[in-house]
C-alpha cells in the first residue's frame, strides 16, 4: 500500500480515536533510566516468553456453550469507529458473515468518523428499534452519552469492542457488555523481543499517539518490562507523534531527531504498527536500515510484508480479524439470547509473535488472518451450537 493510499484509509482516525485522552502533541520523555529493578537482564524468561507466543494461538472458550441461533430473527446494528479502515472493514464483513450463518439481520451504520456520524447512527438505531448495538472499534461512548441514555430507555442493549485493555474497566454506567483487547500484552512482548535480541544492551526508542486511548498503558507495559526484565544496559525513549502527523513529515522528522541524538539506538517500537509508514522511510533515511530494528503490534498486511520482505521491520505481535470478529460475536449473541456473557469482556482473544522464522505462516504476500490457525473457527462452530 502506498503512503498516499494509507494517507487515505487512516486519515479518519484523526477525528475518531483521539478525544477520550489529554493530547501530548509533540511532547517526548528522556531516556528512562530511573525505577529499575533488575539487576541483570532475564534472558530465560523473555525468551521463554517469544518461544511461546510465536506458537499457533490455542482456543480457549471465554463462556460456556449456547445455541447461538436461539435468536435468530433479531437484529444487530453495528457502528465502525469508521468505515475507511481496512483493520475495521475485515472486522465488520467477518462478523457479517456470522451473523448471517446463524440467522440473524445485519445492519451496519457506514461513517467517516466523525461524532457527529455517530450521533446519526445511534439515532437511527433507536428509530429502527433493533434488538442490540455495536460499537465496533469503537465510538468512544463518552462522546454519545446522551444517545446511550436513549437507547437504555428504549431497552437497546450496548456493546463495547475493541477499545479498552483486559485489565480495564467496562464502562457499565454507559453500555452493557464489553470485549476487551489484549493491548498491554502486546507492549510487553515487544519489549521482550528487544532484550531477548540484544542480550539486554539496548537503546530503544517507542513512538506513542497519546490520544489515542490504550496509548498510555501499552507504553506503561513497555517501560515496566524494560524495567523488571532488562539491567541498566537497557534504556528507552519515548517520543509522541500525534495520528495527524502519521502521514505528513513531521512523524519522520521526529523519528529522525530521535535516532541523530541517540547514535546507539538499534531499536524502535512503534506502538501501533501503521507507524511504521512513517518510521521505516525514516530509518531508512537516516542510513540506519540495517542497524536498527522495529518491533511493533497489530499485524497489518503492508508492515507484516516489511516484516516478510527483511525491511526494517523484525517483530509484529499479530492479531486475527477473524478472530475478533468471532469474538465480537460471540458475546453479541449472548446478549440476545440470555446466555452468560463472557466474564470481564475478557475473550481471550491472543496475539501471535511473528519473526523471520515463522512470518511464512502468514502468507505470500502476508495476508489477513492468517497464520493463526483454524481452532477458533472450529472452537466457535461447536460453542455456539451448544457443545
């Protein structure tokens, strides 16, 4: 995918996932040496921890069975954070598709992010009188506060994906039920990555997008790892590029600025990977392509191929669409048919560590979804048919 083209597809994001957070534009942290507490770097554990999570995700039911088409007939209507996001966009058709097997109407609200899109859609939702909403991806619900009222009051119920780290809290005041992501998990491994590849001698540097909700605690998880796992040789900048400077220079130039006062640094970890688009020219350009090294999340087709084609790119923590999607689902359909809900929103939905050895599972190019194994699929059939 060209710079031009992702400029396109992401740009909605701007609008869509700032809002719930205080910006930190421009704003970056030293090197962070205070609050160690190893000694020596723990190579066995980070090691152990790659060696495990490079291994094809097992299934592991979140709730006990149900007969997912007891409620066939009733209707579901999902609103994407936005529509102009491929990441979002395989969701949405994969949940489609489940919908429909079991019987269920499907009705999605397309929008280019913006809240005042969101207050339409929700709208429209209460005016249709559907049986349950999504907020898939997902419109902060601070925002629509008024509108989730209004659907409490026409006995709608709310659900929440893809927004708020397992460890965090649904917000139970505004919506009814939430599935949850493993974002802090992914910084850690990360960061074990880095200590694992340098023997605990690094210099690394995070990009973050503070606005952005699960920002602050995926780079949180990443310094605490630095911290308990790694000894003194290991040290980190953060720097935070805002999600409008993605995709205009200003997101090189500070990768730039980073790598030019910090001459030891092999490493940099772009918190969310679509970074990358902007962080690979950079290295590139600051002649560093084959001395420093990306660790990243999300597991994009485009940034999995840098990963694939040797392109600075070293380290993605994968997550499966398809996955998500069944686990959107899943709880969805607990929802309307009186099943127990997933305990916590957790649903345990895993992340892959993919590297040189093991990015061929992936595909030729890497491709959506893949190399994650089939257990989910065949793990879901059987749970939602009651076994």
């Amino acid at each position: 995918m060209t710079v031009s083209r992702l400029r396109w597809v992401i740009a909605p994001i701007i609008v869509t996932m700032l809002v719930v957070a205080v910006v930190a534009a421009g704003a970056s942290a030293g090197i962070a040496k205070q609050g160690r507490t190893a000694a020596t770097p723990d190579l066995a554990y980070v090691s152990a921890q790659i060696a495990k999570y490079k291994q094809i995700p097992k299934f592991i039911p979140a709730g006990p069975a149900f007969n997912a088409r007891k409620g066939a007939g009733k209707t579901i209507f999902t609103m994407p954070i936005t529509s102009a996001i491929p990441y979002i966009n395989q969701t949405d058709q994969a949940m489609a598709k489940i919908a429909k097997r079991y019987g269920y109407n499907w009705i999605e609200f397309p929008n280019q992010g913006s809240p005042a899109q969101w207050v339409q859609g929700m709208e429209q939702a209460i005016a249709k009188k559907v049986d349950l909403i999504v907020l898939q991806g997902a419109p902060v619900p601070q925002l629509l506060v008024p509108q989730l009222a209004a659907a409490k009051a026409a006995g709608i119920p709310v659900l929440l994906s893809h927004i708020i780290d397992v460890t965090g809290a649904c917000p139970t005041s505004l919506v009814n039920a939430c599935v949850k992501a493993p974002f802090n998990q992914s910084g850690r491994l990360e960061a074990d990555w880095v200590i694992q590849q340098s023997k605990g001698n690094a210099t690394t540097l995070v990009i973050t997008s503070s606005e952005v909700l699960p920002s602050d605690g995926i780079v949180a998880s990443i310094q605490n790892e630095f911290s308990t796992r790694c000894g003194a040789g290991c040290n980190v900048k953060v720097i935070n590029v805002p999600v409008a400077d993605w995709f205009s220079p200003a997101g090189g130039l500070a990768v730039q600025a980073a790598l030019n006062a910090n001459p030891d640094m092999k490493y940099v970890i772009p918190i969310y990977d679509s970074q990358s688009f902007f962080a690979v020219p950079a290295i590139t350009a600051a002649g560093k392509a084959s001395s420093v090294k990306i660790a990243t999340y999300n597991g994009t087709p485009g940034v999995m191929k840098f990963l694939a084609d040797g392109n600075v790119v070293a380290m993605e923590a994968g997550e499966n669409l398809d996955w998500l999607a069944s686990a959107f689902m899943d709880q969805a359909m607990r929802m309307l048919t009186g099943a127990p809900l997933i305990k916590n929103g957790i649903a345990n939905t895993p992340l892959r560590v993919f590297d040189a050895s093991n990015i061929a599972d992936a595909g030729s190019p890497p491709a959506q979804s893949k190399g994650y194994g089939k257990a989910y699929y065949l793990g879901y059939a059987k749970l939602w048919a009651g076994k």
